[in-house]
C-alpha cells in the first residue's frame, strides 16, 4: 500500500470519535486499494469533515449538504447500511 493509502487509512481507523473508527475505518480497510486518485482526493476531503457531521450524515441522521453529494461518500453510506 503506498503512503497516501496507509495515510488516509490510519486518519480513517483513528478518527476522534469509536464510531467513525468504524464506520470509515472498516470501509477505508475493504477499499482504499482500489480506490482511483480522484476517489482518493474525495475520500481526503470526507476526512476533513467534522467527526459529528460525518456520524449523523453516515447514519442517515442528517441529511447529506450538496458537498457530500459524491460517489465515495455514497458508497460510504452503502456500505455501511449493509454492515451494521
């Protein structure tokens, strides 16, 4: 894996917040390899969202803004609708 990957991997399985660590570390963990550059960059900018906003968008406890209106935040939200 390069060092990008196991970067965002690492921010994604430590969070802040347990839930998150779950939430994006399982996914990050099941797809960050296949994930293009352009997916990649989504991914980074998901990071630097709030822990908060991330929870209750992922979780559906909270609707999506336009931004986060994106192929990896939905598959995010796929994936985690699956795994729960």
């Amino acid at each position: 894996m390069d060092a990008r990957r196991k970067k965002l991997l690492y921010q994604s399985q430590h969070c802040g917040m347990k839930e998150n660590d779950i939430l994006l570390g399982r996914f990050a963990g099941q797809n960050l390899s296949t994930m293009s550059d352009e997916d990649l960059s989504l991914f980074e900018a998901i990071m630097n969202e709030s822990d908060l906003d991330l929870y209750n968008w992922i979780t559906g406890r909270e609707p999506l803004p336009e931004r986060m209106k994106q192929s990896v935040m939905s598959a995010i939200i796929h994936y985690n609708s699956r795994n729960l």
